[in-house]
C-alpha cells in the first residue's frame, strides 16, 4: 500500500476528537477528561459537548489527559483559556496532563506556557486534585509586576488588566507558581 501522501484516492487520516469522561476515586468534585485526536476549530464543537457532559454542577475541578492528544491549534487554546475561566468563576481549577512537548510548543508561541497549571501525568494530577484544596478563594492578590489589585477566584492562570502580566496562583494563593514576563514599550521606540 502507497503512503497516503502518494495516493489521492486515500481518505485523509482522522483529525477527530475523542474524548472519554472518567471519575477521580477519591474526589466527588472532580472529572478526568482523556482527550485524542486535535483540538482545532473543527472539533470545538465536539469538546465543548463533553466537557458538558463531564461537568454536572457537582464537578469544579477537571484534569483533561492531553497524552493522546495529536494537535491543537490556537483556537483549541482558546477553548481551553474559555474553559478555565469558567471553571474559575465557580471557584474550581483545569489541570492539564501530559502535554506533548510538540503540542506545549503551541502554548508556548501563544504566551500560554505559565496560564494553565499542568501536570506530567494523569496520575501526577489525580495526586495533586487529591492534595489540594480551592477553598479559601476567592483571593485579592497584587500584581508582581505593577501592583494592581487582581481578584483571583481559584487557582489557575490570570493575566493583569492593568499591564499584561501573566501569573499562575496556586491552590494556597500565597504565591504565583510561574510568571510570564511582559516587555513594556515606555513610548520611546519608533
């Protein structure tokens, strides 16, 4: 059988996305989302429908297994940063899992590597959801980089309205778990 590169008459491979919703034993509030395939515009549709399968009012915190994930585009980034902040407003937290360095190198071109809270693995993230704890939030905490006061919900990634600054608050939210640098332009460049 040719490659399917030198065979027009072959399908084009699967671009779709699976997603199988798994409880966490051991935590009622939380879901593990395996997630395959691509995460793009294409398939939103598709991953919105499951996290709303895998979040009845009861769930606040969901760790999406992205081992198995192949790709994801911008806009799969930005369903993730929409379902994050959705998760926050209800004091809860996503966990993302065994991202692939390929498919962190998409976070990372977008200035997404310090937003989300990521684990190595399912299991590092089942042992973290088990660990820690959302309450004690909502939190006003001040920006690191300008000072303004930020109203951080739970744990997770936030960017300052004030200046752009990116910051990931931990479940303690005594202090950011990674920061993101933003360069200020002071008006004198042409």
């Amino acid at each position: 059988m040719l490659p399917i590169a030198d065979n027009p008459s072959s399908p084009p491979p699967d671009t779709g996305l699976s997603a199988d919703i798994l409880p966490v034993a051991g935590c009622p509030s939380c879901a593990r989302v395996v997630l395959a395939g691509y995460l793009d515009l294409h398939t939103i549709p598709a991953f919105k429908d499951a996290m709303a399968a895998a979040r009845p009012e009861s769930v606040d915190r969901v760790i999406l297994d992205c081992q198995a994930l192949s790709f994801i585009s911008a806009s799969g980034i930005g369903a993730l940063v929409a379902l994050s902040k959705e998760l926050s407003e209800r004091s809860g937290e996503l966990i993302l899992a065994g991202i692939s360095a390929k498919a962190f190198r998409m976070f990372q071109l977008l200035g997404f590597s310090e937003y989300f809270i990521r684990a190595n693995s399912s299991l590092a993230a089942i042992e973290y959801v088990r660990t820690t704890s959302t309450r004690g939030f909502p939190r006003a905490r001040a920006c690191p980089s300008c000072g303004a006061t930020l109203t951080v919900p739970a744990p997770g990634g936030y960017r300052c309205q004030a200046c752009g600054f990116d910051l990931v608050v931990g479940p303690d939210a005594a202090a950011p778990l990674g920061a993101g640098h933003v360069e200020h332009d002071e008006g004198g460049t042409q």
